[in-house]
C-alpha cells in the first residue's frame, strides 16, 4: 500500500511550456485535491475530484487544468507555466470530501 | 481568500520544553486540524476537532477547538527532538472550503 505517490519529484520548465504532474492513490479514495504551498502561505487548493469523471476548481484554479478518468489518478497540468506558478504542489486523497486528506510527498516546480 | 492567522511563526526551544501555537480567524469554521510536516514530505494530520470546545489529545499533543469556532491551538508537552518541523492548522466550512495557515516552524535544541 503506496498511499499517495507523486511524480516528479522536482521539475525545472521554462515559461510557457507545458507538463503534467502525475498523482496516483491506491487506497480507493473517492475524493482527490490538488494544493500549491507557497513560502508564507498556507497551502492553497487549486481543483478537487469527488470521483472519477467529477472535477471542480478550487481556491486558485487559473493556469492549470485537471481530469479523473479514474479513481486511482487525478493529474495535474499546465498548459503554459508561468514563473508564478513556481511553488510545491501537493497531492491529497481522502475516502470522502469530510474524512481525512493524505498527502502525497510534493512535487518542487520552477519556472523560469 | 480567507486565510487563516497562525502564530507563532517560528519557535525555537529547548527539549523537554511545552509548545504553544494557535490559529485565529474573522470566520467561522466546523472543523479545525492540525498538520506537521516534516522536510521533503507532504502534511500528516495530527489531531482533528468537530466540536466547538473540544479538547482532543494524540500523545503529547493536545489542541482544542475555540467556543467561538473562530480559533484553535495546539500545545506540545515535553518537546523532543522529533518534533522538529512545520506544523499547519486548517479550518473546514460545511461545503469543503478548506483554508491552512502558514505554519508554525518548530525547532528543538538537545
């Protein structure tokens, strides 16, 4: 039992490319996230999954877009990275929206 | 958005020392819980509250849910090394709107 696995671990883009963080979860959770922790801040969330094929946007959304063909993955993209969008994401799963979040060990993105 | 006001921003003690931190905001939340993660890795949940003034303790850890509903905090009795790291507060509304607050990085002297 992996828990919560990220993919990559670090990843330097250069702005306006483009490239997916992977998440995947084998705990059969039905509700994903996807955060982004910024120096200062609390951790923001960007979209969440209540199951596969339902998505929706979060506190800071712009700039990325995600999907849930399955239960098991819920990937991350951006289309065209933005050196703002430089930060640490993280994945988390939960049985349901209320339950306990597990997170994944984060993704260091920068963009330059 | 509506953040959440964590304080203290960093503390450091001595080991065998209590820690204090709380977490204040303008709004009302149904859930308080608290995080700590440790360098490299994602947030683990330490100790979840659903009851305006409850009182719940994991080990050494005790935190407590405001009568208010508009603050929590978290004490560490007798600190060790281990306890080294970031400690996160998070307020839960009804509708999944979930804020975090900018952690309270801890660091213990031997």
């Amino acid at each position: 039992n992996a828990g919560v696995t990220q993919t990559p671990k670090f990843q330097v883009l250069k702005t306006g490319q483009s490239m997916t963080l992977q998440c995947a979860q084998d705990m059969n959770h039905e509700y994903m996230s996807w955060y982004r922790q910024d120096p200062g801040m609390g951790l923001r969330l960007i979209h969440y999954s209540v199951g596969a094929g339902i998505t929706d946007q979060g506190e800071v959304p712009n700039g990325y877009n995600v999907s849930r063909s399955t239960t098991e993955d819920f990937p991350l993209r951006l289309l065209s990275a933005a050196p703002s969008q430089t930060s640490v994401y993280f994945c988390a799963s939960s049985r349901d929206r209320l339950t306990e979040q597990y997170f994944g060990p984060g993704t260091r993105l920068t963009v330059t | 958005g509506q953040q959440l006001n964590q304080s203290p921003q960093s503390m450091f003690i001595q080991e065998g020392e209590d820690v204090s931190m709380n977490c204040t905001s303008s709004s009302i939340f149904n859930t308080w819980l608290w995080y700590k993660q440790d360098p490299g890795e994602g947030p683990v949940l330490l100790i979840a509250l659903y009851k305006a003034g409850e009182l719940t303790s994991n080990g050494r850890l005790t935190a407590q849910f405001g009568i208010t509903r508009k603050d929590s905090f978290l004490n560490i009795s007798a600190s060790i090394p281990s306890d080294v790291g970031i400690y996160f507060c998070a307020g839960r509304r009804n509708n999944n709107d979930m804020r975090f607050g900018a952690g309270t990085r801890l660091t213990v002297k031997p």
